[in-house]
C-alpha cells in the first residue's frame, strides 16, 4: 500500500495496483505459512461423526420415534464421519505442498 | 414467533440473496415461548467444541498475517476449492436459510428461482467474463475497479455506501441472530449479540480474511450435515415427495409446486410478479448486481492464487447453489403441508418458522445441536462476510486513497485490525438500533439492495463500451440508484403505480434502476471527454492487463478445471432442474 509521492492521487492508474500488489504478494506470507484447512474439518468432522454416531447407537425408541422411526443421530453421525475420513485421506494422499521460496515469479507457480 | 423477515404476510425476501433486506421485527410478540429447542448438554457440547474450532482457526491463522494483502485477500493465494466454497457460504447466511425456507413455505416452488436463473448465470457471468478484469488487473475491491475505470468520484461514492451497507447489514444479521437464539435457546438478545459479535471479532482480526474464508467453508459443511438430516425426516414425514406435492395441491393448489404455474403476464399469482420481471428482473438485474458486484462475494474470488482458481471460484461455487434449493425448499414445504395455515393470520407460526419448526418436531438431541449449530455458524459467517469485505473497503479504498496516504505496509495492517474493531462494535450498535427501529432497518436495506443494480450498469457499460467517459461512472451509478429508489419508495410506496407485492415491486425498481443508469451513462459519456485508450488495457472487453500473461499453473490444464466447461456445465445443469418443475 505503498503510494508512491509521484503520483497526486488523481491519477492512479493500473500500472500503480499492479505494482503496489506485485510488491506485496513477493512479501506475503499466507502462502507459505498458512495451514491446511483439509486437517481441521477432517478432525471437526471425525469428532463430530464419533460423537453422534454413539448417541445414534445409544438412542432410546422415543429419540427413533420422534425422527420418523430412522436412527437419523446413527446415520448423520456415519456421514460425518465419512466426511471426515474422506479429507483426512485426501490430505494423506495429497499432503500440503511445501513453503516454495518466495522468489519473484516463482510464486505463481506454487 | 419469529418475525424478522417479514412486514406483514405478503412480503417476502426482496433481494436475489440473502442480503437480509428482509428482516423486519415486530417485537410487540412474545418471541420465548412455542419454539423452544428440547437441547440439552451433548448439544450444548457439540456448540462449544464449534466455537473453540472457530477462535482456533483465529489464532493459527494469525502468523500468515505478514502484509496487507495476506490480512485482506489471503495473500491471493488459496486454492479455488476453499474460495469456491467459501464464495457460496458467504451467500449462505442463515437470513438466507430462514428466509428462503419461509419464501417456500409462503409462495411454494418459486423459490427456484432464486437459485436456478437469479443465481447460477450471473455466477458463470462473473466466473468467465469479469474475472479477469477483476483478477487480471490485480485491484484489490471493487471500488478500486471502479477508480481505474472511471475516476475518484465513482471510486468514493460505491466505497462509502459499499462501507455502510456492509456494516448494516452485518448488523442485521447479529440481530437477526439474537432473536433466533432467544427463540430457539433462550438466550437474552444482548447475550447472543455481545458473544456472536466478540467471536467474530476475535477471529477476523486475528486472521483477517484468511480466517474468515476457513470458517465459512467449515461452516458450509455444518449447516449441510444439519439441513439434510431435516430434509429426509421432513419428506419422510409427509410421504414422500410425491405425498407432499399431494398435499399441497390440496390444500394450495397446483401452481405451488410448479415453477412458472401462474406466472403469465396478467395472470394473478401470490409473488406478484409475472415470467418477464422474475427473467429481467430476478434473474437478469438484481442477480448480476449482486453476484459479480457484490464485493462481500468478489472478495473470495480476489483471494484465490491464480487467475484459473479465481475464475472456477464462483463456478465450483454454482453447482452446490444448484442444490441447495432442495435444502431451503424441502423444509419450507413441508412446513406448509404439516401446517396449512403458517403465516397466516390466526396461526402461531410465522412463515420464517419453518426451520426452527421442524428442527423442535423432527430433531433428537444430537443431530439438533449439529442444526443449532449450523445455524448460528450461518449467522456468524454471513456477518464475517460483510466484515471482512468491511474492512478491506474501508482501509485500502477509503483510508489508504483519501485519508493517510503514503504510509508503509504495517501500518494499514494494524489499521485493517483496528478498523475491524470499530467495525464490529459498529454492527453490534446496528444490531441494537434495528431491535428499536426495525421498520426504518429494513427500509435501509431495501435501498442498499438498489445500490448493487445501479453498480452493476455502470460495471457492466463500461466494460463493454470503452467510449464510456471517466466522469459517466459516478453519473450513472447515482443516477441508477436515485430512479431504483425513487420507484420504490414514492411510486410503488405511495400507490402511485399498482403492483401487487414488495416483490414484485422489487423487480421492477431494479430494472427502472438499471435503465437508467445506462441512459445517464451514455448522455454523460457524449458530453465529456473519453479515457485516453491507453489507460482502459485490461478493464475494458478485448484487452489484456500488462500483467496477464502468466502461464498455467501446473495441473490447471485438465479437462475439469477448464473454465468454460465448468461453466456451460452449471448453466445446462440448472436448465435441466426446471424440466421437472415446468409441466
């Protein structure tokens, strides 16, 4: 956000923003410090899943009764638990790319 | 009961999108009693693990904080996947859930229309042809668009009324919340507000936007893993799908679950609005305005690494749009088959019950602290949209351009930080007001939803037509917002012009706004000077920015990442979910 004293601020062209923001991309940190989100909805969902899926398995007939006569706390908590699962496997398979080097140029590619 | 959407009975939402034009109160009812939630403390426990993942993202975002542009747009570096999901979320505010429920259980299978043609082009539009504009000239708002394209003036009047809108409305929202909560959980208003509004808080300027974005792709799978559990319960209630469209042919006739049923021009139906309006109006003005100039929205895409993530942003985005209606729709419908009469005069359920209705009939514990949850996750993310998108206005278009210039990088960090403080502090303020003042609230933002039409034309002419002179944008963006205003709030307001809904009324206030704005575009254009042909390289159609000649990212070749494709498939798709609802 560095502006430049030669121009006035009346004219503020898009060679200005694209330097202003090509400057700063070279010096932001998100790319390389910024955590995978793939491991916290994977471990929320995991939770999540383990939680309801047991008080589906623990429900009385009452809890069956008020939701249609389905189990839905036992099948809610297996879908979150897969959901879970899935970004916790593709987070296995697919792991976070390494911190590139913050060179000039090289940072589109990361 | 719940009465934050609606004036009275044949209101319903009047933008495209949650934009919570609609959130009215009429605090003269006792909002405690009827709705409350059997919760208990595994519910309980399910929220509080939510609110400790929320503050957690904060804090482990904070260290990717360095500059402006990582506190502000991620750095422009997320992968499309989370600026996709973030982008619909953003969207997906629980005034969204409630009030598109209650649209259904009020008008029937319309709703549809918001998502399938008041949705899906305008966001393949924003995806394929202004992405690069957006992305390519590397501005980091829209206003900033809008100061390359035309001058300080356009550029100061949509930051300013960008900067107040997101703050009312964010407000809205916080408010909008503590009347839900009180209803569902039996919290004070001020106690939802005060700990919604420091959450919000703590995490945005902790992480800024980076945090804002995982929250609210954190939260789009919460509110899925609570809506579609009610979803089945409620079909299963009812019959079935095809026990439910029984049902409400019975008791509402057959155009309820149709999509055009009744819409012909002159014929009557309860959305007071015919195919041409809800084609132009709906799915042609109100829809682009706010889908491609809505910075709340664009920002997510701005945020994404590269040009092709930031293109398939809005396009990854459509396709869960596509099927999120079923999800709104099913549990408003079926509240209007469970109880004829919701709404209407005499019952206790207003329209904007509908959810909540079938959360305390349908929900045990366990799967109703998920819903509790999802809710209030809607709610708080559809107020960090605003925010997020708040404070990235106000410092680099506002501050930075016209208050204190030239001062190094940390400095507007700490300021963006700051400003997010004043800006919260400023929505719960909003949010205490609207409980006083709901109906003036609400006028508000009914004004501000004209403000996203009149920006929409002035993007949209001078993208396309490179004549448009620097000093047309400012002319046309006013000129647009006075007619839409003027329409509304004297011609339709005081009778003037006979149009049977709010609604309808809104559709036609857009397209007045629209038409407008162009014709004072192109007066103006023809009486002052163009822009010198070398400053319009890359904002006007048929030109590239300098800088946009980067190579394809590794991987970003195939076949499903093509955006065109991604495209075209979300339109074709959306086509074809009409063919049911047609006949």
């Amino acid at each position: 956000m560095t502006d430049d004293s030669g121009h006035s601020g009346f004219h503020y062209s898009e060679q200005d923003v694209q330097r202003e923001v090509t400057e700063l991309e070279g010096k932001s940190a998100t790319a390389a410090r910024i955590f995978d989100l793939r491991r916290i909805i994977g471990g929320l969902f995991v939770l999540y899943g383990i939680i309801v899926t047991i008080t589906g398995i623990t429900d009385s007939q009452a809890e069956i009764d008020k939701a249609q006569g389905i189990n839905i706390n036992l099948w809610t908590g297996i879908g979150m638990l897969l959901l879970g699962v899935f970004f916790v496997v593709w987070l296995w398979l697919r792991p976070t790319p390494p911190p590139v080097p913050p060179v000039e140029g090289e940072k589109e590619a990361a | 009961m719940l009465n934050y959407r609606v004036q009275n009975p044949t209101d319903a939402p009047v933008s495209p999108t949650h934009l919570a034009t609609d959130l009215t109160t009429d605090l003269t009812r006792d909002l405690a009693a009827g709705l409350r939630l059997p919760t208990n403390g595994l519910d309980y426990t399910i929220l509080a693990i939510y609110f400790v993942v929320v503050l957690g993202i904060g804090f482990a975002a904070r260290r990717s904080v360095k500059t402006t542009l990582d506190f502000f747009l991620s750095g422009r570096s997320l992968p499309a996947w989370i600026t996709g999901l973030a982008f619909i979320s953003a969207n997906l505010a629980a005034t969204e859930i409630l009030g598109m429920a209650a649209n259904s259980a009020q008008y029937g299978a319309y709703t549809v229309h918001w998502y399938w043609i008041g949705a899906i082009p305008a966001m393949v539009f924003l995806g394929l042809v202004m992405m690069p504009f957006y992305y390519g000239s590397k501005v980091r708002s829209v206003p900033e668009m809008l100061l390359l394209r035309f001058d300080r003036a356009a550029h100061l009047l949509s930051a300013i009324l960008f900067a107040f809108a997101a703050i009312l409305i964010a407000g809205v929202n916080l408010y909008a919340l503590a009347i839900v909560v009180e209803a569902l959980l039996g919290w004070p208003q001020w106690v939802a507000i005060v700990v919604a509004g420091a959450f919000v808080l703590a995490y945005i300027t902790l992480g800024g936007l980076s945090s804002a974005i995982y929250n609210e792709v954190l939260q789009f799978f919460v509110i899925l893993a609570a809506l579609i559990p009610l979803s089945v319960l409620g079909l299963k209630k009812v019959g079935g799908w095809d026990g439910l469209v029984d049902k409400l042919t019975a008791t509402h006739g057959r155009n309820f679950t149709t999509a055009w049923g009744g819409t012909g021009i002159g014929s009557a139906n309860p959305l007071g609005a015919n195919w041409l309006t809800i084609v132009v109006g709906l799915g042609f003005v109100l829809s682009f305005g706010y889908w491609t100039t809505n910075f709340a929205e664009v920002q997510r895409a701005l945020s994404a690494k590269n040009l092709s993530a930031a293109q398939r942003t809005p396009l990854i985005a459509a396709y869960p749009k596509i099927f999120i209606v079923f999800l709104v729709m099913i549990p408003g419908l079926v509240a209007a088959a469970l109880v004829p009469g919701i709404g209407r005069p005499g019952s206790d359920l207003q329209y904007n019950d509908a959810i909540p209705y079938l959360m305390s009939q349908l929900l045990p514990n366990g799967v109703l602290g998920i819903a509790v949850t999802g809710l209030l996750a809607a709610f708080m993310a559809g107020m960090a949209a605003n925010v997020s998108s708040f404070n990235t206005v106000f410092t680099t278009d506002i501050w930075a351009k016209y208050v204190v210039r030239g001062r190094e990088d940390g400095y507007y960090v700490r300021f963006g930080r700051l400003i997010t403080a004043i800006g919260v502090c400023a929505s719960i303020g909003t949010a205490f007001l609207a409980s006083s003042f709901s109906n003036i609230m609400s006028y508000l933002q009914t004004l501000f939803s004209f403000f996203n039409v009149p920006m929409f034309v002035v993007f949209i002419v001078g993208m396309f037509w490179k004549r448009a002179s620097a000093k047309s944008g400012f002319w046309g963006l006013l000129a647009g917002t006075v007619t839409a205003m003027v329409n509304y709030f004297v011609l339709y307001k005081k009778g003037i012009i006979g149009i049977p809904t709010d609604q309808g009324a809104n559709f036609v206030s857009a397209i007045a706004g629209f038409v407008a704005g162009a014709v004072v575009m192109v007066i103006v254009s023809l009486f002052t000077a163009p822009k010198p042909e070398a400053e319009l390289a890359g904002l006007v159609y048929g030109t590239r920015s300098p800088g946009m000649a980067e190579a394809p990212a590794a991987g970003d070749d195939a076949w499903y990442r093509r955006p065109a494709l991604l495209g075209w498939g979300a339109v074709i798709l959306a086509a074809l979910c009409y063919v049911p609802f047609s006949f």
